[in-house]
C-alpha cells in the first residue's frame, strides 16, 4: 500500500510519489507547457513541477484563462492543450474553458487536484463534484482513488483526448493520492475493449462518393472544423482542386482551405456569403468532410430539405452523421485518411465528370459573385469595423495567428480576414465563449514562439478575461489586440434592431475604461484609434513592435450591422442583405 | 429556436407527447462496471432529452461488465442518434436494440395487496392465474412476487380492485435475444 514516505528512508525500488507521478508522465507525452493557477489541492503537484525544468508552467490569472489559454495553444499546433487547477472553485472557474474545448472537439487534458479520499462527499474545504460537474462537457473523466491507477489513467487521458473525435479530458487527483507512492511504470500503450474509433473509411462507401461525385451537375464541397483537426488541408486542396468543384467553409473551417483561392467561394452559414449559401442550396451533390450540418450553417432544416440533393457525409463521429439532416452516403473515419484514399481513386479521372454541366454551374456562382455580399460604405467619415480587418489582413500579409471573441467583431474577421492555412482562425464558434480571446491567443503565441498573433475581439468581450493582461505581462507576450469598440454589445443590438423593435435592452456597454490607461495599468502600449486614415498606421506600427503588447483601440461606427443574415428560422437563401436596408 | 415547448401550466418535467411512429425499444447495453457509469448513461438520456421509461443494471458473469436494459419510446430517427450516442460514451462496450429482433422480456414486481375476509379467496386465486408466488402473509396482508412481460404486469394491476393495492415495486424490464445471438464484450 503506498504511505506517505518519511524523508531521508532509502527503499531498494525506486518508488514514486503521485504528484512526481503526475509531472512524470506529462513528461511521457513530450507536454512542453502547462495552463494553470496553484491552490490547496495541487500543492504537491506544484512542488514537483518546481523541481524540474522539462515542463514549463504558465501561471494565468484566472482558471477560465487556463483553460482558453490550453485550447488556443491546442488549436495553434497540433498539440495537447494541458491545464492544471485546484479543487472545488478552481474547476468551476475552468469549466467555461472545458465546454468550449468541448463543443469544438478541441484535445485537452485537464488535471484538477480534489479533496483528500477521506474527505470526499464530506462537503470539505474547496470541494466540488468535479467529475459530476463536468461529466456533460468532457469527451471522458476519472477520478483517481489509488495512486497504483495514476499512471495508467494519464495514458488513458491522453490517449482518449487524441484518438477518434478530439475532446477534453479531465482527470482528479484527490491530494492525499498525490502523497502516496508506488512503483512508476508509465504503459507503452492502453488498450480499451470499450473504445476503439474507426480510423479507415469504408472502401465501398468511397467508391459510392466517387461515382456520384462524377456524376454531379451541380456539385459542392463543404468542410469543416474536422479538416483542421486532422490536418487534412493538403489532400483536400487536392481533391477540390482535381475536381475543379467549389468549396466553402464553415466558421470552425476557415484555412482547411486557401481563402484566396478563386474556388473558394467564402464561409456559408447565418453570417456567410451570398454565393456561398445560395450554391449549398442549389447543389444537387454535395460532399460534406468534417462538418457537422450545425443550425447555424442550413439555416431552416425544412428549407434545407426542399431541394433534392444527394450527400456524401465524412466524420469520425458516427452520431454526427445524420443527427440534423439524412445523408445518403455515409462515410465514418479519419478525415484525412478518407480524402486520401478519395484522391488514389480519383487519379487518373481528372476531367471525368460533366464538364459542361460544371462550366454552367460555375457561370451561375459568378452571378451570385458578382452581388458582392460583403461590400460596405468606403466612403464613411467614421471608423468601418470591416476596414479594421481588411487593414489587418494587408499589414500581417494573411500571416497572423488571428484568434477571436464572440460577437459582430468575429463574424467581420471571418468574412474579411483570408485565411490560406490551417491553425490560424482560433475562436470558439460551438459554445461562443466571450472571453475567449485573449487567453487563446497567450496558448496560440506559446505555441509558436516568435510567430505574429492577433487578437480581435470587442469591447464587451475583452472585460470578460482582462486579467490575463497580467499574464501577457509576465512571460512578455506581444500580442496585438484589436479592439473593435462600438460602444455596443454589437451582435445583441444588431438582433435587437432587427428582431426586437429596436428596444436595445442592456446592450449599451456603459461606463467603459479607458482601455489604452487600463493597457498601460498593466504595463503594456496602449493606442486610441479614432479616424479611418489613422487605421493603417496605427496597425503598422504596432505590428512593428515585435517585443510589446500593444492594445489598439478603434472606435467604430456604432450603426454598422453584419452581412448578410440568414434570420433565425428562415432558410439559407432568405438572407438579408446590405443593400435591403 | 423551435424547440418543442410543454402547455401552459404543464409541469416542467412533463415530456411533450410522444411524436407520431414512436414506438417502444429495448435497448441492452454492456459497459464496463466502473463507478460512474450508470451516471453517464442517465446523464446522456436527461442531457439530450432522450425518455426513459425504465432503467436496470447489474454485473454480469463477468464481473468487469454490467449489463444495463433501458425501455425507451422514440421515433426511428431518434433511437438510432440514442443508439449512437450511447456508443460514444467511453465506458460503454456494445449496445444492442432488442426490439430489432425475436427477443424476451421479463420484470419483476413486488406487490402487497389487502386480503382480507372473502377478499382472501379471491385474491390466492389471483395469483394463481397469473402464476404469481405468494412470498408474505399477514392477517390482514398478501405480498405476491409477480414476473413476466410489462404487459402482463400491468394487467395483474388492472385486474386488482384498485383499492386492494397497498404498494407496488417494480424493477423495470430486463431483455435476452432469443436463438444464438449473444452480446458479449
């Protein structure tokens, strides 16, 4: 049985406490970098993460920043995002962080210290149900009684937050199991007869999509957060580009396929392009990979459902595939396995559909085009928040790690911001997290030292993990944030003014901070941006500064509403546009 | 936003009214006999708004697994998203719908019933058609055992003088495939 040990005993087997344990095996799985804030529970642990240097903790200022700054690290690399939190107030704190993570299938583990086992159930100091708590917004979680399960239970964790659809994982220490010792082996692998996803598309099922794909008139490729997830960018440009058929993304895609591209017709959805919804409507095939067909993307499901197309739906998660909208050709596996062996069968076949067909197809996408959906008032003697980002784009050269909040500032970015790679659009487009950004954009500059990040996010949004200021401050992180400050919760007023008879019931954001005082409070640059010619200066100069955080506020134009709008309830092609109004 | 909402006044457990082409399943599930998984499974159920109209688990010979049968009522479209989210769940091993297929059914009930004066004749005649054991006996007191399909469980209640009833346990229905087919891990 493992006791706690008393110092200076010397044993013939090297025995491990948990918590050299815990630190043992992070360092079994090559984690670099650790999210977290200490407390009662996890002292132990942090004790031994002190005495080594091979993994580097990154003290943030609240548990949610924790938890964001784990996931953007996650979503900016193809890595594990790993945060550590104490018990009770400190897993609550982070579980906002773990359901984001959660709804976008982002690979997380979550260690959390818990009350001692005697104690637990006993309504201790700090204690919470944590595996209760967060049951319904992790991919899996254990709580670990004996040490002698600790090391096992860590490869599991990892294991499950990696393998089939990503998700977070938690794991609770109670603290007493990270005093006891035993022998520490860390398994080379871990099997569970009860999990085991499917990795290969079924090869008759390939070969259906194939053949319908060719005989498509009106054809569509439309991708998602799962193109990103298993890095399938690669085969999939070739695939569409072989093909020579359009493609959109979703807001959880963008980069899965170049934006600039001239097959890409721009992200669909409520807040997608014209062209863009109206060919996901018309199509008679459409090919669906690592998309999960979200409310937000088909718009009213019976509108949806008027046209007769055929789908082929790609997915690692079975229970994606027909959830909102049946699909006739389904395929369950590894994204990118399943569009490589789509690109073996379609060598040599280039050409091979009707290439008529296709060329009228096209014609017709370039008359919705030619709408120019995103176009805004240039003229404008106030700051255009869609000029913000289209500056952004040309200063960082389509380059930045961008992350985002929630809100009319996210949709602007994702309309306007072209992103040609994979792992650069981070923002939580599942849950919508408020908050969101600052902290992922800490994970995202960790992730890749030296690289340029952005933060776009809004005025309502920031005050929500201002804090992690601090933390920016601390490990000398030069983000660049972009603050689009319309005085207004912006998203809200615009379904206010749209939907609610203009009644803007607490959405004015009332009693603001300065924000370039509160930048420099922390000890960072702060800038006021007020008139559209200073916009691009203002943005270069502080992109120049490759060692400073620099807090860039623009004032923008209150009025300016996004577009187009697919209106809760209506279909996709009932959007309404900025010309309507 | 067009989420089915209850009537006025309803309470606020109170599912909405089966939709047209629900039908009942059974549905048997093996998981991995850890603490919490019984949890997880009645978590997913409430969570997605999935009914359960009964639940009973137990270890199987295998003391590793249990083996939980749940009666749910659900169109098609829904039973499978069940059917595939039960799968999700990590702990779970195999999970089989035996409605699809030639199966058995059996519950258990417990039922104390007044027997009093003639009351007493009638009610050991009862039992006897509906080949139940009468496990307790008082004076004024039968507590009869009663197994077999829901059905023929809620037909002993329907054929009981409703007030003779003093209390009923039931332990939900357990299912078994009929021929060769075995779930196994």
């Amino acid at each position: 049985m493992g006791a706690a040990m008393e110092p200076g005993t010397k044993l013939a087997v090297p025995e491990l406490t948990g918590a050299e344990i815990v630190i043992r095996c992070l360092q079994e799985e090559g984690v670099e970098c650790v999210f977290g804030y200490p407390g009662g529970a996890v002292l132990f642990i942090y004790d031994e993460l002190f005495k080594q240097d091979k993994v580097r903790h990154v003290l943030v200022r609240h548990e949610q920043g924790a938890a964001h700054a784990a996931d953007g690290y996650s979503r900016a690399s193809d890595r594990v995002g790993v945060c550590l939190v104490t018990s009770g107030p400190g897993v609550t704190n982070a579980v906002t962080g773990i359901a984001t993570a959660y709804m976008d299938s982002i690979p997380m583990v979550i260690i959390s210290g818990q009350v001692p086992t005697h104690a637990i159930g006993l309504d201790a100091f700090q204690e919470c149900d944590t595996v209760g708590i967060t049951r319904p917004c992790v991919k899996h979680n254990f709580l670990v009684k004996d040490v002698r399960d600790l090391a096992a239970t860590m490869k599991k964790a990892f294991h499950i937050a990696t393998t089939g659809r990503p998700g977070p994982v938690l794991v609770d220490i109670p603290k007493d199991v990270t005093t006891h010792t035993c022998r520490f082996e860390y398994p080379a692998t871990v099997g569970m007869r009860s999990y085991n996803p499917t990795v290969k598309g079924h090869p008759g099922q390939i070969k259906k999509a194939v053949q319908l794909l060719l005989e498509a008139k009106r054809p569509m490729v439309y991708t998602g957060g799962g193109v990103i997830l298993s890095d399938a960018s690669a085969p999939l440009a070739r695939l569409v580009r072989t093909l020579g058929y359009p493609c959109t993304n979703t807001l959880m895609g963008l980069g899965g396929y170049p934006a600039t591209d001239r097959q890409f017709l721009g992200m669909l959805g409520m807040h997608g392009t014209y062209e863009a919804n109206m060919a996901m409507q018309h199509c008679d095939v459409l090919l669906a990979i690592g998309a999960r067909f979200d409310d937000r993307v088909i718009g009213n499901p019976k509108h949806f459902g008027e046209v007769q197309r055929r789908i082929i739906h790609v997915d690692i998660d079975p229970s994606s595939i027909s959830k909102r909208v049946k699909v006739d050709i389904p395929i369950v596996g590894n994204v990118r396995e399943v569009l490589e062996e789509m690109n073996r069968q379609f060598d040599g076949q280039a050409g091979k559909g009707d290439q008529k067909a296709l060329a009228a197809w096209w014609t017709q996408i370039e008359a919705w085009r030619a709408k120019d959906c995103l176009r805004y008032d240039r003229s404008s003697k106030v700051i255009k928040p869609q000029f913000v980002i289209e500056k952004l784009y040309e200063v960082t050269k389509g380059e930045a790690f961008v992350t985002s909040d929630v809100g009319q500032h996210q949709m602007w970015a994702a309309q306007f911001y072209k992103f040609d790679r994979p792992r650069r659009w981070i923002n939580s487009g599942g849950l919508g997290t408020m908050g969101f950004g600052l902290p992922a954009a800490m994970g995202a500059q960790f992730a890749n030292p030296g690289a340029t990040v952005a933060c776009v996010t809004g005025e309502s949004s920031i005050q929500m993990c201002l804090q992690e200021l601090s933390t920016c401050k601390q490990y000398r992180l030069p983000i660049k944030i972009v603050n689009l400050n319309n005085r207004y919760m912006g998203m809200v007023r615009q379904w206010q003014e749209f939907f609610h008879g203009n009644r803007y019931a607490e959405s004015y954001m009332d009693a603001l901070p300065d924000f370039v005082k509160l930048a420099e409070g922390y000890g960072h640059r702060g800038t006021l941006v007020e008139r559209p010619e200073d916009v691009e200066p203002a943005l270069r100069d502080a992109f120049a500064r490759k060692s400073e955080l620099v807090f860039l506020d623009f004032v923008t134009d209150q009025t300016e509403n996004v577009f187009p709008m697919v209106p809760g309830g209506k279909g996709i092609t009932e959007m309404i546009l900025a010309e309507e109004l | 936003m067009n989420a089915p909402t209850s009537p006025p006044g309803a309470s606020p457990y109170a599912l909405p009214a089966a939709p047209a082409g629900a039908m009942r399943h059974i549905i048997s599930i093996l998981l991995e006999n850890e603490s919490g998984a019984l949890s997880r499974v009645a978590g997913l159920f409430s969570a997605r708004g999935y009914n359960i109209e009964s639940l009973t688990v137990a270890p199987t010979e295998d003391a590793s697994l249990s083996r939980m049968t749940i009666v749910t009522v659900g169109s098609d479209d829904v039973i499978e998203q069940i059917t595939k989210q039960l799968n999700k769940l990590i702990e779970v091993v195999k999970v089989v719908d035996l409605s699809e297929a030639p199966h058995i059914e059996r519950e258990l009930m417990l039922i104390k019933v007044r027997a009093t004066g003639k009351d007493r004749e009638e009610m050991k005649r009862m039992a006897d058609i509906f080949r139940g054991r009468i496990l307790d006996v008082t004076e004024t007191t039968y507590t009869i055992e009663l197994t077999g399909t829901g059905s023929k469980l809620d037909a002993f209640l329907e054929a009981l003088d409703k007030t003779a009833i003093l209390e009923t346990v039931r332990t939900g229905a357990s299912g078994i495939a009929r021929g060769e087919r075995v779930l196994r891990a």
